[in-house]
C-alpha cells in the first residue's frame, strides 16, 4: 500500500501482511495477520487512530510518525513492537502481542498505559519520551508492568493518574528518573545485573513509594514522596559512586543497608538494623529496632537524635558538624547499659554541638570540640574529650590506654578508675570515689574542684584552683 494510506480495517475484516508494508495509519476492529519476518510499518500520516481488533502472526510492528495509535485488542503475534515515533497507548494486557516479541521506545517516543491492566511485555525504552512526558507513560487507572525494563539511554517513566507497579527487573548502565502523582510500588530489583548509572523517584503530592527490591547504581539514587518512602522485607540500596540520598522520611519493617555513601535528609523510622558503609550526611532523626553502624564518616547537617531500642550504635569513622554551626547529637538507646562506640575523631575538623548519651559510652578516639558532653552509663574512655561546657558523667568511668585529659568548664563525675594519670582541665565536681577499686596515676585539677568523695593516686595529685569539701575529706 501507499505510505499515506489511511487503512481501516471493519469488523470481520483481516488485513493480510505477507510482505512487509508502510501505511499511513490503521484503525477499526477487524483482524490484521501480519507473517513471519515481515514488518508492518503504520503512522506515517501523523494521524491518530485507534485499532480495537487483535493483531496476530509472527510478524512485527512499527509505529513511526507524530500521530497516537491507540490499540484495545487481545493481541497474540510474536514479532517486536517498535515504536519510533509519536505514541502507542494500550488498555489492554495483550495489546502488543505475546511476550515473547518485545517492545522497543525510541527517544522522543512513548508507551501509554491506561486501564488497570498488567503489561508483561519485555520492554527497553530511551528518552524522556514527547515533550519530556515519559517513554512510558500511565495516564489511568492501577497498573503493573510486569516485564523486563531495559535502559536504552538515559530514561523517564511518568505516572500521571493511578497507583502503578513495577514488578519485573530493570536493568541497563544509563538512568533512569520515575516521577509519579499516584502511590508507586517498585517490587523488582534495580540494577541487579547491569546497574543503573543513576536513579531518582519522585512521588508527587501526598503519594508513596515502595521498594521491595534491592537497588544498585554506579551513581546516585535520590528518593522524594511527600506520603513517604517505604521499604518492603530487607533492603540494600547500593551506589558504587555516588549518594543514596532520601530526600522523605523512610519507614519500614525490616533491616536497611545503604552500600555506599547516604544523605539522610527525612526521618527514617519504624526500622530494624540501620548500616551505612560510607560516609553518612545525616539531617534528619533515625529510629531502629536494632544496631546502627556507620562505617564511614558522618557528618551532621542538623541537630539529630538516634534512637535504638535497646541496640548498639557504632561510629566507626569521623563525626562532625556540615560547617561551622555546632549540631546537636543525641543518642537513645532506651537504657543505661547499652553502648554508643565511637572509634573516629569527633570534631575534629568542625565543632560538634551538645552529644547527650542514653546509654554507655566506648571512647576510642578523642572527641576533640564539642560544646557538651553528657552519659548516663558507664564511659570507658580510651581517648581525651575537649567541650567548651560541661561534662557530666552519671555513671562510673575507667580509664583506658594512655593517660586522659576531660577539659571542659566544669567535669561533673561519679567514680573513676584506671592506672592512667588523669588531668582535669577545668573545674571538677567529684560525686564518687577516684581510685576506689584501681588507683590512678598522677591527677590534676586546673580549676576550682568539689571534692565529694575519696582520692587515690599513685603519683602526685595538684589543686590550681580552690577546693571545697562537701561531703568527706580525702
């Protein structure tokens, strides 16, 4: 035929394609056969049409020209569906055939879905589809597309109306941006055999978006709901090179692991195990059930509390402030027994604000600037603590590793312990015995110091400032 043919095709009509053909465009509801290796090219007059009848043989399809083919029918032929240009928007779960002929979108081109209907089709799109609307695109109704999605290049897919899945993998080295104004469902994995080079999910509105699928990038992944993001089972979000940045507030109902660098900018609750393997931009409170590790260092964009039910909280690197306004760090643990282990410097290359401790405290390494500083646990303090305020320390104190400097405008203590010597720069408030049960070494006090309690000391001990006795004389 003529390639500006505009062909119809009535009710108990078949359009018989023996030889691959162009035509302008196609539309009614008979049948149209298309034959193996052969390839039926319509939409050449930019028209928009729309075919309710079924498609079958083991040919395939092309749509080209700026035009919307809109198919409807139980479709059941074999060969792929290329759309090149303009759009194909389907409302049926057949509507481009059997599976086993996948789907091609051509950048500036787009699928539409519509219907509440499932698309088991194997798919690779590229582009952003026409006028930046999305390669694929769901204009109504609850969809799922179950079938494999490959990136071509970098990608969009839009969800204007309705609450859509995606079920199947999706895979290919380019992005991939999904915006939706409906709930999002996201149950395959992400980047499981070729990853992403990014990703970004926006849910629109008050809508949500669910992972139940683990996700792996060479870049970044960045995920913003206003309903918030929720993560379905035991997740892994895996950036090789970039940031996992959750711009919404998380919750879910099992572990989450970042593999990577994180940027927590909303709340992360309802949660069991919390790991980030690289450094942690944290501006947001965190909730867990269970253990929060931070292997890399963290930096503090707001003042945050971390919340554990009972459960460790490790920082294995770093902690400071994101510049030069102190943050606040507190940490709950729900008790008094349970540990906060920082094994990095804190401070040290911005001042940290007030760290308040629920829990016990296992200094590794020194926290060099806070404004701050107090335990309600025991502290084991194998490094110095430098607040420009207060230290207060509920519980018992032993010293460990080389000798300790507390320096701070007034060091509050109960006992303390430990063969090191201990220097008090500041002023002291003594509630409990010093080298009660393993006597320090040589002790110090630059300010004024209160003693309530006994000292001993293997070495000297020195008073700069005034003392007062307030309960018993050492």
């Amino acid at each position: 035929m003529l390639a500006g043919t505009a062909l119809t095709v009535n009710s108990g009509g078949t359009y018989d394609v023996d030889a691959s053909d162009t035509i302008g465009s196609i539309a009614g509801a008979g049948s149209i056969d298309i034959a193996g290796s052969q390839i039926l090219d319509v939409g050449g007059n930019n028209s928009s049409t729309s075919f309710t009848g079924v498609i079958s043989g083991a040919g395939a399809l092309t749509k080209s020209g700026s035009g919307t083919l809109t198919l409807s029918g139980t479709s059941t032929f074999t060969g792929a569906t290329a759309i090149t240009a303009g759009k194909i928007a389907i409302s049926s779960n057949a509507a481009l055939g059997a599976t086993n002929g996948a789907t091609t979108v051509s950048s500036g081109a787009a699928l539409s879905i519509s219907g509440s209907i499932t698309v088991a089709e194997p798919i690779t799109i590229s582009g952003t589809g026409i006028s930046s609307g999305g390669a694929i695109v769901f204009t109504g109704g609850n969809n799922t597309y179950s079938g494999a999605i490959t990136l071509g290049a970098t990608s969009t897919i839009v969800s204007s109306s309705g609450a859509q899945t995606i079920s199947a993998a999706i895979n290919g080295g380019s992005g991939l941006t999904i915006t939706a104004n409906g709930n999002l469902v996201v149950s395959g994995a992400v980047g499981g055999s070729t990853a992403l080079s990014a990703y970004a999910v926006t849910s629109t509105g008050s809508a949500s978006q669910t992972f139940s699928a683990n996700i792996t990038t060479s870049g970044n992944q960045t995920y913003t709901a206003a309903g918030g993001i929720v993560t379905s089972g035991a997740r892994t979000f895996t950036s090789n090179s970039g940031t996992v940045n959750f711009v919404s507030a998380l919750s879910g109902d099992n572990n989450v692991t970042v593999t990577g660098a994180a940027d927590i900018d909303g709340a992360i609750t309802d949660i069991a195990v919390l790991a980030i393997s690289g450094a942690s931009n944290i501006g947001a409170n965190i909730t867990t059930s269970g253990t929060q590790t931070y292997t890399g260092a963290v930096t503090l964009s707001a003042a945050v509390t971390l919340t554990t039910s009972s459960d460790v909280i490790t920082f294995e690197d770093t902690v400071n402030s994101a510049n030069s306004t102190r943050r606040n760090l507190t940490l709950a643990t729900g008790g008094n027994s349970t540990e906060i282990n920082f094994d990095g410097i804190v401070g040290g290359s911005q001042a940290v604000g007030a760290i308040a401790i629920t829990g016990a405290l296992d200094l590794n390494a020194a926290i060099t600037d806070a404004t701050s500083l107090s335990v309600s646990g025991v502290s084991n303090l194998g490094a110095d603590v430098t607040t420009t305020g207060t230290q207060t320390y509920s519980a018992a104190i032993t010293l460990s590793g080389a000798a300790r400097t507390l320096e701070g405008s007034t060091i509050q203590t109960t006992t303390i312990n430990g063969a090191q010597n201990l220097a008090i720069t500041g002023n002291l408030d003594l509630n409990g015995i010093i080298g009660g049960s393993n006597a320090i070494g040589v002790f110090s006090v630059s300010g004024t110091s209160n003693l309530g309690a006994n000292v001993t000391t293997t070495g000297t001990q020195t008073y700069s400032g005034a003392v007062t006795l307030s309960l018993i004389h050492i």
